[in-house]
C-alpha cells in the first residue's frame, strides 16, 4: 500500500486523469446488472468468455463484484483530487443493435453507470472509437445515462455544436477547468462518426484542429485551466508521429494547459512544451483483455494515474506525478517497485521530444521533475 496521495493546496487544483476505461463486455458481465452477453465478434460470441480467460490467468473473480470493485488501488488516488477525468470507452445502453462491419463492440448497463459515481468520476470523454459501437441510439442512451449521473462529458453530442463543446467545471474564485475532447481518425473512429449540424455523433477532427485552437483561445479568461483530451494513435508502440506532436503544440500555443491523449493500451512517451505537460498515450486503467495474449512485451498489464496540481491562479502546473498500477482479476492494484522501474525506462527511452526527469520517490510515486 502506498502512502497517503499528495494532497491539494488550499485554493489550488489537483486533476487525477486516466486514460481508457472500459467497462463493457466480461466487466459488465461480472457487475450487478449486465447487458446480455451476446457479442458480435468474429472469434469470441459470449461477453463470459473474457471472464473465463481472465479467470483461467490470475484466479477467480468474486462475481457479482461491487460497484467500486475494477477500480481497486485508484479510488485512494482518486479521493486526494479536486476533480477526476477519464476517457470513457465504452457506450452505456442495453441497445441490442451493434454497428455494422465494426468487429469489436463495447456496451455496459446503465444501472452500472454507478461504477463511475463510486470513483467519483466528474468527467467522461466520449470522442472515441467506441462510444457509437451500439448506433446513435446508444449514443443517446449514455448521453442520458450521464447527465441523469450527474456525471460531465465532452466529446460527443447530438449534433457538431454540442460534440464541439468543452465542458466546464467550475473552480474557485469564478475560475473555471475548461475540457475540450477530441478524436482522430487513425484511432480507429469510423469517418461516419462524425457529427454533423444535423445528426448526433463524436467531435472527430483532421490533424490541424484550427476551430479548436480558436475556440481555446476566444473562451480561455485568466485564471481558467484548459485540458485537450484527445483520441489518436493505434493501440500497441512507442513511436508518436509528427503530427500528433504538432497539434499538441498548436493547441498549447492557443492556451492549453495539459494535453490528454489516450488510445494505446499501454503508456507511452511524455513530453513538456513551453512548460505544459503532454501526454501522449496513458495508457488503458481499466479493461477485461486479461488472458489474451500476443503483446507481452509492452506489459499491459501495468498503467498508470496522472496526478497534475495548479497553485492558486496559475495555469502552468506546479507538479505532475504518476502512480503505478497493475491490473488482474478486473481491478488495480498499486504496482511493485520493480515494475514502477520498468515503467520508468520505457516511458524516458520512448520520449518523444523534452521530456523532464522521472524518478520514483519513497512515496512509490513517478515524479516529473
């Protein structure tokens, strides 16, 4: 158990940010009230098979589990933070209706929408490529589902103005967390997904994103933090294309804050720009992909929490730290030094571009000095 998380200033800002959650399919499964298991998938037809396969690799699971269950180690991570953000990747629905040719879908009930209220969630993103897997039907339903929760989204919407909206948390003072999220299309989000001034669908952009820097720069007012969440990029390697590293400073340039990317299953490089972090892959928090093998050499098994404070006024951040974590039996625990030390020199020998020192701390914690 590692100590006490780092704790907020007063009047200050501490984000806790992760990257995909994904609580469909043998998650739904195993929690209080699940969709029917049937899946649409060319090799697997039961959403149990991945309960099974997850069984059969690190022991049994306590089904059904609770509400606070696949999140384990986070939720003390979670509880030290003024506001907590995740990237969503999953449609809540029990919408029976798949998306054709798309050969992975991704759905949890909506009762277990309390699943995110247990972490404390304040913030899903929703530009992904699978919060349509169930149709535009689905999309309503966890748009509902969310907003019912109490829970804020960005990302998505039922036409392009409201997929194009940040969405605001207030702070302190009048100040005001502003979140624009973002989705690319060589992350797998199909080109019909894309909202439109008259039909319902994700914030899916091209590689400039000049409406977004400008919408940052005519919105931000001092004393706001502005976070771009941004889904791009495959899901296995290091390597972050030029492109991506452009857009991330072009909006950073307009005023953002911290760039929130995610996509890849496994962390990837980190880098700081005009003292902005920029995280270029978190990595999956929460998934049912134990038992499937063919890419162990990543460890995706290991992940990670990104904890980021801003002191009273400022927007640059004053501290960012990671906390490791390994995922088995569908919840988290905190990661063992060893494996915190080869998290460690994955993400400095894959950095992308200036990346500050990373060192793990008495606390079991990953600096960013």
């Amino acid at each position: 158990m590692l100590p006490a998380a780092p704790q907020p200033c007063s009047g200050g800002v501490t984000l806790m940010l992760a990257g995909d959650v994904m609580l469909g399919r043998g998650i739904d499964q195993v929690l209080p009230q699940s969709c029917r298991p049937e899946l649409y998938e060319p090799w697997v037809r039961d959403a149990r098979s991945y309960v099974r396969l997850a069984e059969r690799v690190n022991g049994p699971i306590p089904a059904p589990i609770d509400f606070s269950y696949p999140w384990g180690a986070a939720l003390a991570e979670f509880a030290s933070a003024s506001l907590r953000l995740v990237n969503l990747e999953t449609a809540i629905t029990t919408s029976a209706t798949p998306w054709p040719d798309k050969i992975i879908h991704y759905r949890m009930h909506p009762k277990n929408v309390t699943c995110l209220s247990a972490a404390g969630i304040d913030l899903c993103v929703l530009a992904n490529n699978h919060v349509l897997d169930w149709g535009r039907p689905g999309l309503v339903d966890t748009l509902d589902t969310l907003d019912a929760a109490g829970i804020a989204h960005a990302g998505a919407g039922l036409d392009a103005e409201r997929a194009n909206e940040p969405a605001v948390l207030p702070l302190f003072d009048g100040r005001s967390l502003l979140v624009w999220a973002l989705g690319l299309a060589d992350s797998g989000i199909p080109l019909a997904w894309q909202a439109s001034a008259g039909q319902s669908g994700v914030n899916l952009i091209d590689d400039s994103s000049e409406i977004t820097a400008g919408d940052i720069a005519a919105r931000k007012r001092h004393g706001d933090i502005v976070i771009v969440s941004i889904h791009w990029g495959g899901n296995w390697g290091y390597t972050v294309p030029q492109a991506h590293r452009q857009l991330a400073r072009r909006l950073i340039d307009a005023g953002a804050d911290l760039i929130h990317g995610h996509s890849s299953h496994h962390p990837i490089g980190f880098e700081r720009y005009r003292d902005r972090p920029i995280l270029y892959g978190c990595g999956d928090l929460i998934n049912d992909y134990e038992g499937i093998g063919g890419h162990e050499a990543y460890r995706p098994d290991i992940t990670m929490l990104v904890g980021c404070r801003w002191a009273p006024g400022r927007s640059a951040p004053e501290a960012l730290w990671l906390t490791p974590l390994r995922r088995r039996r569908f919840t988290l625990e905190f990661a063992s030094p060893k494996e915190a030390d080869w998290l460690v020199r994955k993400l400095l020998d894959n950095a992308p571009g200036a990346c500050p020192s990373l060192e793990r701390d008495a606390d079991g914690r990953l600096h960013w000095r």
